[in-house]
C-alpha cells in the first residue's frame, strides 16, 4: 500500500523536475531531478512547516528545551532496534520518545520535579541507557553508521519509509495544533482561568507533548538529535522578534524554517558539509542577524527621542 509521502511526492515530482532548470549551483538542481534528493526536499519542506507551527507553541509555553531533550531520548530507540535486529529504528525511537514525554508531563503536573529538571535527568539516563546498550552487544560494538545518521542526520537515510513516516506524523501535527489551537494558548497564558473556563488543560497538555515527541523523532533523520533543537526553536524566536501577534508569527516562523532548510540543504551540497548542521547553523545566523538588526533600529529610535 502506498504512504502518503509517496503519494505526495508522486504527485510533486514532475513540478519539481520543471524547476531544476532555475535551481542555483552545481549540484542543488538534484533535489528537484534525483528522486533520493526528491525525498530530502519533500521531508524537509514538511518538517519546517511543523517545526515553525510547533516551535512557535513550545517557546509560549516554555518549554523550548524539550525537543532537545526527547531528540536524545530517541538514542535509545534505536539502540533497542539494533540490539533487537530491526532494519527500521523509527518505532522504537518513537516509542521511547513518547513514554518519555509522558512521563516528563506527569512529573511536571504532579509537581514532582520542574520541567527542565524532569527533560535532564531522562534524557541523560536515557542516552547513557543507549551507549551501554550499544557498548555491550558484540555484534555492534559501539556508534555504527545508522546511530551516526540519528545523533548528525544522514540525507542517504531518508527512504520512502521514513518520508512516508514524516509526512503522516507532519499532517497529524498541522491537524491537531489547528484543532487544539485556542485551548494551548489560553492555557499557556493563564492555566487557571483556562480550567475555569472548561478547557481541559491537562489533557491538552498531555497530547501537545506526544505530539511534540512524534515530531522530534521525524525530524532526527535529517537534522539528527543533537540538531532538532535549532529547527524548533530559531525560527519561531526569529519569528516573534517580527510578528505582532501570535497567528502571524506562526506563518513567519513556518517561512523562516522553510528558508533555512532549503538555504541550509543548498549550502551543505555545495560546500559538501552536513545537511543538519548547515541548516540549524542558517537558522541560528538569520535569528542573529534579526536579533541585531532590530536592536540596532531601536538604538536610533532612542536616540532620535533623547535628542528631541
């Protein structure tokens, strides 16, 4: 049966062929001709769209360091799937992950332990879980290349099944931040005033966390765990420098991490670096350069005022 990533990318190829010709560079123009790079582009193109919608949600609520923290989670997915002998880690990465969204939630809400403190101490143990899982199987012996492609992000990992994978769980965020949309952020503004009002809080939080985790574990193959953070957060920071209310700031956010995937994807072929870094050191540089930017147009303003 096919996925819907195939079924999309079926469907985009030929426009994708069309625009080759226009494409910069020696090499950008095979991520629009090869289908191998056709699905690099589609997965990144669906995961700066959920990113950007995502991120914008997760810095309100602070909890920007989450991803960060389910993204080495799901080291330990995938040490499971190779000890176990599967050829495809990501249900395991992304079992890990949401168990460990949960129960970061439930420590948060129970007030067992603050959210940081709850997203260290999982990720920490379960990464060290995953190395010493890896360590002690001698038909592994350590860090194979698949375990390289989750830590750093491999564009030669990104198979149909794994876009089939990114582009489902990608609609489902899309669909379910829309739905949920005025519920997480009367929560993340006031909580208790939400409660009052009926919103099931908990219950929003609950799913907004899993769904975070789903996310994280799509993105790790491009970007790799050590990198989702930066495709999570530098947009939607850069976004909100910008916008003057919330909704706007989710379509810049999405804009911005659209631009440095696709900036970050043609920098990497050209100068032959690492897609995942390439991108979040893109989106990393344009939060920079807006960041200084409007510091700068303020300073005038405040001085025009003050020689007033």
């Amino acid at each position: 049966m096919m996925g819907l990533g195939v079924w999309l990318l079926e469907r985009l190829s030929p426009a994708m062929e069309s625009l080759a010709p226009l494409m910069p560079g020696k090499y950008f123009d095979m991520f629009f001709t090869v289908e191998m790079f056709q699905r690099v582009l589609l997965a990144g193109f669906v995961i700066a769209l959920v990113a950007g919608a995502l991120g914008s949600f997760l810095l309100i609520r602070n909890m920007a360091l989450i991803g960060d923290g389910i993204a080495h989670v799901t080291f330990g997915g995938v040490a499971v799937a190779l000890v176990v002998g599967t050829a495809y880690p990501l249900p395991f990465a992304a079992m890990f992950s949401v168990l460990a969204a949960v129960i970061i939630f439930e420590l948060q809400d129970r007030g067992i332990l603050n959210g940081d403190t709850a997203i260290a101490i999982i990720m920490t143990g379960t990464l060290a879980f995953g190395l010493v899982l890896l360590r002690l199987d001698d038909n592994i012996g350590g860090i194979t290349p698949v375990v390289e492609a989750f830590l750093y992000g491999n564009l030669l990992f990104i198979d149909d099944q794994s876009l089939d994978f990114i582009c489902t769980i990608g609609l489902l965020a899309l669909l379910l931040l829309s739905f949920m949309y005025n519920g997480l952020l009367a929560s993340a503004v006031d909580p208790i005033a939400a409660r009052v009002q009926g919103i099931p809080v908990k219950a929003i939080g609950l799913t907004f966390s899993i769904l975070t985790a789903l996310v994280v574990v799509s993105m790790v193959k491009i970007l790799g765990a050590l990198l989702v953070t930066a495709l999570l957060v530098s947009p939607a920071a850069t976004a909100q420098q910008m916008a003057k209310s919330f909704r706007s700031s989710i379509l810049l956010a999405q804009l911005y991490a659209v631009t440095a995937v696709v900036v970050g994807l043609y920098l990497s072929t050209e100068k032959e670096t690492g897609a995942g870094a390439m991108i979040a050191l893109v989106a990393a540089t344009g939060f920079a350069i807006v960041a200084i930017t409007r510091l700068l147009i303020r300073g005038v303003f405040l001085v025009q005022e003050n020689l007033r």
